[in-house]
C-alpha cells in the first residue's frame, strides 16, 4: 500500500512538471513534419548508434556504455515495482534469476565505470565546451544514478547473504558483496532497506528530469525523428502567418523548433565547433538554445508559461546574430538534432527588417539592390576577366551550351579570384568543353543574402538570376562558388528552378576521367586542403576535389578538421560583408595555423573563390606566405603539353 501511495503521489507530481514543460511544445506553431517514416525511422537508429557522439571518442564511449546500461538495468526497475505492486510478479520465468540478474550485475558495473568517467571529465578534465552548462544539475543526476544501481546491488546482495533463492553464480558482483554482508534476519532487513532505497531513489528521479537538461532521455528519439528532411542547404520559409518576415517572440515558435530547446543536453559540442565562438565573438550556439529555452521557460526551473516578450535585445543580443557564419557546423555535431542556424537567421530577419545592421553590411546590401553584386561594380564590369583569354568565351543567351557556368561575384569581381577564374576557364576550353556564362545578366546568388535575413533582397536576385537562365539553353549549370551552388541547387527549387548544378571539381574531374584534360603530373608535393561549408558539409562534396589533387601527382595530407568537421574560413552568412577587426582571431588564421601545425603540406589548397580570398589574406596577415602557398585546386592542374610554373604564392 505504502508502494502504490508513493507511486501515485510522485507519479502525479512528475507528470505535472512534465506537463508544464511540454505545454509550449503543445501550442507551437505548425510545422509538418510528419512525412516520410521510413526515413525518420532510419535516422532514429542511425543516432542511437551513436554515430556523431562518437567523433568525440572518450564522451561518446562513456555515453554509449550509460546508454546501453539504462535499457538493461530498466529489468530491475520492473522487478521492483512489478513486484512491489502486485505480489507474485517476477521475471524469473524469464530468465530473472539467471541470464537478465547476470546482466544486471555486469551493467552495473558498466553504469558506475560510465557515470565516474563522467564525473572526472566534467570535475578533473573540463572541457572549454562545458562552460556555461549546469554543473549542478550533472551532480544531482550523477548522485541519483548512483544511488539508484549501488541500492540494485545491495538488494540483491543481502537477498543472497540471508539465503535467497538467487544462484551467486548468475550474480557474481552482488555475490562478492554478499560475502561480506550479515545474513539472516539482518540480511532480509537490508535487503528491504535497500528495495526502498532504490524505489524512492527511482521516483525522486523521475520527478527530478523534467526540470533538468537530462530530460532528453525521454525527448531526444522524438525530436531526432522529427528532424528536417529537407536539403541541407534549404532554409526554411517565414512562415505566412507572422505579420513580420522574422520571429520577434519565443511564442511564434514552430511545435518543433520549441521542443529544440527543451532537449538541449548543453554537451557543447556546437559550441566547440562553432568559428563565430572560436574567435571569441558573442556567439555560442549551446548559450543562445539555453537563452531561448529560459525565455520559453522565464522564471524558476520548473515555470512553463510562455512569457510573450521580445527576443532580440531582452533575450539574444544582436551582434550575438551577426557573428554567425551559416557555417552550419553546430547542426552537424549536434547528437540530437538541434536546428540553431534557422533560429538564427528567422531572428535576423527581424534586425533586417528594423534596420538594425552594421554599416559595411548595409552598404553590401544597398550594392546588391543597385547592382546585383555586392561591390558595387557595374554589371558590363562583371565578364571583364575574360578579356585576357586566348578565346572568346560564349555567351549562353545567343546559343545553346552544354555547360552554362555561372561564375559568381567574388569569382567575377576579386582580382585574387580571377585567376583562379581564367585558369579554370583555359582549361575547359582545352578539353574542348562546350560552355559559355550569362555575362552581365548575371546577379549574385542571393545565398548568404537570405542567410543574412534579407528575404525580400534574396528574392529579387533569385528571380532576376532564374528569368536570365529561362532565356538560354542549356544541359548543366556549374559554378566555382559553392555558396552560389547551394542556392542554385537547393534554394532555386521552391521558385521553380529545378536545374542539374554541379561545382566546377566534379565537371574537371569529369573531363579527366572520360581523357579529355590530360594532366602533367607534379612532383609529388605534399598539400592539404580545405573543404568549403557549402561544398562538402553543406552539399556532400568531398571526394571530387581529393580525387583531382591526386589526379594531378600530389600528396593530400588532411588536416585534422576535415570533412563533415571542416573549420569555416569565416566568410559566410553575410560575414565577408562585416567588420571583423574586434575579433580576438580570424577563424581564416586559426585554420591556417592548423595547416601550418601539420608541418607536412607546402600549399593550402582551397576550391572556393571567398576562400580564396580568405585565405591569402589570413596568411599575408600571419607572414607565412613563403611557407604556405594558398593555390585553388585549378591551379594545380597543368596540361600534358604546358611547361611547368611555380607554384603561386598567396
């Protein structure tokens, strides 16, 4: 009766605090997310393997072995309140005094290692990414764990010293505990001692959850189920019902981006991969899903009334918005899917729309209005580059091409860049490829100006850019610029423009494959290489750049942030239009300093004209040009009958 008494009361209580916290997740705005079950099953799986908490190994193995501990010591949970709620029930037809008490004496175990390498990271080791996390929360959670398997343990233990009928053999750590605990009555007293310890210790933990991060035991499947099938590199649309373009309060929160801030686990693993952060502006993805989630939740730790006040200023600061990159590389080591960046921009759009915006972005803007780049330049400036080619490059609006290429600003405009753009253009013309660009009736993408929040500015772009390309002809689009790729590929479709793009390694790599560009080998040089946010995390495009530098006879060796966890130049969401003279350093020379930490690679090869840029500057400003040569992947490739060149220095 005392059992059922405890259970009713602190039942009743968590449930009650479990509904005060999902309440806003319950009156969130609609977001559809519900297609597709196959798929959201499979990813489901996908993160209880613990894909991305593995790629930090120590935390990611200490998780998986509490992880896998919980689910096998959820037995003794049923024992306990199965049979101290209905008596006669057991889990001995089962295997309960065999097979399930042998693994639960050896997870046991497992659980206390987990929860004590636990403990000495976050005490002894404590990582830069756990700051501004609740050390105290931990502590409670780690304090009731232990409780709660140390009491499993010694119920079985002084069962077994007063005689039970449990086999030691099937019980080898609770029988070594055993062996030196009283038996007789004093055993059958422990043992009912420890039950209560252990039940108690079970519903105080269960009422202590909802009011704590480690509530996403319960909410990371559905929030990881629910995670956006969409491209990676389609922002979500404002949605129609707001009267503003962006979000001015926690309550216009979709149902999905509101359970984001309920399951925040605070691990700051966004944190520590975030370049915004690591140049130390005011932007930790962790803090601002922390900011947003108190504001769903003001007041003490287990209020939930949404209080309805504006975000940006009482909440999240602006210049904390502005220093973000769209690097997206939060999202990506994200464990449970947390979706920061659209948070960020649909917040942005508010500053945009209120004008509240640095100068130099401002006049970017006002650039991209007048001319349709944002230097400025007259449109007739922007084929200029092709006026010291040996031929004349077509003009896809006067004939039908194979390959229309559409070039980009910076690719365009910057003299840094357009070499890099004259090379990649002799070299398709050696290979005899049919391709001609839009000339002056080119725009720029509109990539980072929507990722900046300007949606009325994106739009104007996109459409001018998709009613030039409606009047040529052609198979393909390619692009040197993987921020114009990204728009082209995945933010054109929802206007219309369904198109086949490709970045410009794929189309070389192409042509060197099928024999058409024939290749001088190198001398086999050691280079590393940067993969650009756009082109590898942003769109999957790793393996053509590798692929060409091999290609082309030189060593690749990786730096140790690659891939999936490339380290952003800095230049993205609008941030090649901003100052960034406060920054303590630029992420461009942090990821310089780690190409030069490899002490192997004599060039830093880059396949993004931003990147290029970026770069050359970050090593100017560094003074290791004469050791680190900042070189595109087109620059590594030399023709079988071309004489060999130095490798450019930045």
């Amino acid at each position: 009766m005392l059992l059922w008494l405890l259970v009713l009361v602190m039942g009743t209580i968590a449930g009650w605090r479990f509904f005060r916290v999902l309440r806003p997740v319950f009156s969130g705005a609609a977001d559809p997310r519900f297609d597709r079950p196959a798929q959201r099953l499979r990813g489901l799986l996908q993160a209880l393997l613990h894909r991305r908490l593995l790629r930090l190994r120590f935390a990611g193995t200490l998780h998986a072995m509490i992880f896998v501990s919980f689910f096998v010591l959820f037995t003794s949970i049923v024992e306990t309140f199965g049979g101290g709620l209905f008596p006669g029930f057991s889990l001995a037809p089962l295997g309960g005094n065999s097979w399930i008490a042998l693994l639960q004496d050896i997870f046991a175990v497992v659980m206390l290692a987990g929860v004590a390498m636990a403990g000495w990271q976050r005490y002894l080791r404590r990582p830069v990414r756990f700051k501004g996390s609740s050390l105290a929360d931990a502590s409670v959670i780690y304090a009731l764990i232990v409780v709660i398997v140390v009491s499993m343990l010694l119920q079985a233990a002084f069962s077994l010293a007063a005689g039970g009928s449990l086999a030691t053999a099937w019980r080898p750590v609770a029988g070594a505990i055993a062996a030196v605990l009283p038996g007789g009555s004093a055993g059958m007293t422990g043992a009912e001692v420890a039950f209560w310890i252990h039940a108690t210790a079970i519903l105080a933990f269960l009422v202590y959850i909802p009011g704590s991060k480690h509530r996403h035991m319960f909410l990371a499947a559905p929030n990881v189920y629910f995670r956006s099938l969409e491209a990676k590199g389609k922002l979500p649309d404002p949605p129609a019902a707001r009267s503003s373009a962006g979000l001015e309060s926690v309550d216009q929160l979709s149902w999905k981006n509101k359970l984001d801030l309920l399951v925040c686990t605070e691990c700051g693993r966004c944190q520590s991969a975030c370049p915004a952060f690591a140049a130390g502006q005011p932007l930790s993805p962790k803090l601002l899903i922390m900011d947003l989630r108190d504001a769903m939740l003001p007041g003490s730790w287990d209020q939930a009334a949404p209080s309805g006040e504006a975000l940006i200023g009482a909440t999240i600061r602006p210049e904390t918005l502005w220093a973000c990159t769209s690097c997206r590389a939060c999202m990506e080591v994200c464990p449970v899917h947390i979706e920061h960046l659209p948070k960020i921009v649909d917040m942005r759009r508010t500053l945009v729309e209120a004008g509240e915006m640095e100068p130099m972005l401002r006049e970017a803007l006002s650039n991209l209005q007048r001319t349709g780049n944002s230097m400025g330049k007259p449109g007739k400036m922007r084929a200029r580059w092709t006026k010291d080619l040996g031929f004349k490059v077509a003009d896809a609006r006067n004939g039908a091409v194979d390959i229309l290429w559409f070039v980009g600003d910076y690719a365009s405009y910057d003299p840094r860049a357009q070499l890099v753009t004259r090379k990649v253009a002799e070299l398709l013309h050696a290979a005899g490829a049919d391709f001609g660009i839009l000339y002056e009736a080119e725009r720029n993408s509109g990539n980072d100006v929507r990722r900046v929040g300007e949606e009325g500015l994106f739009d104007i772009l996109a459409r001018g850019n998709l009613e030039a390309l409606a009047s040529c002809e052609f198979k393909r689009i390619m692009t040197t610029d993987p921020h114009s790729l990204n728009a082209l590929r995945n933010e054109y479709a929802a206007l219309g423009g369904n198109f086949t793009v490709l970045h410009y390694t794929d189309v070389l790599l192409e042509l060197v494959i099928e024999g058409r560009l024939k290749l001088r080998l190198g001398a086999g040089e050691t280079v590393t290489y940067h993969d650009p946010c756009y082109l590898g995390r942003y769109n999957g495009g790793f393996d053509a750049p590798r692929a060409l530098i091999e290609r082309a006879g030189y060593r690749l060796h990786d730096m140790p942030r690659c891939r999936e966890n490339s380290f952003c130049c800095g230049a993205g969401g609008g941030r090649i239009w901003m100052d960034d003279s406060a920054v303590i350093e630029r992420p461009s020379e942090n990821r310089i300093k780690e190409a030069l930490a490899l002490g192997t690679a004599s060039s830093f090869v880059v396949a993004c004209p931003k990147d290029k840029v970026m770069y050359s500057a970050a090593a100017q400003a560094l003074g290791v040009e004469s050791r680190l040569a900042v070189r595109d992947i087109a620059e590594l490739l030399e023709l079988e009958d071309q004489p060999a060149k130095a490798a450019p220095l930045a």
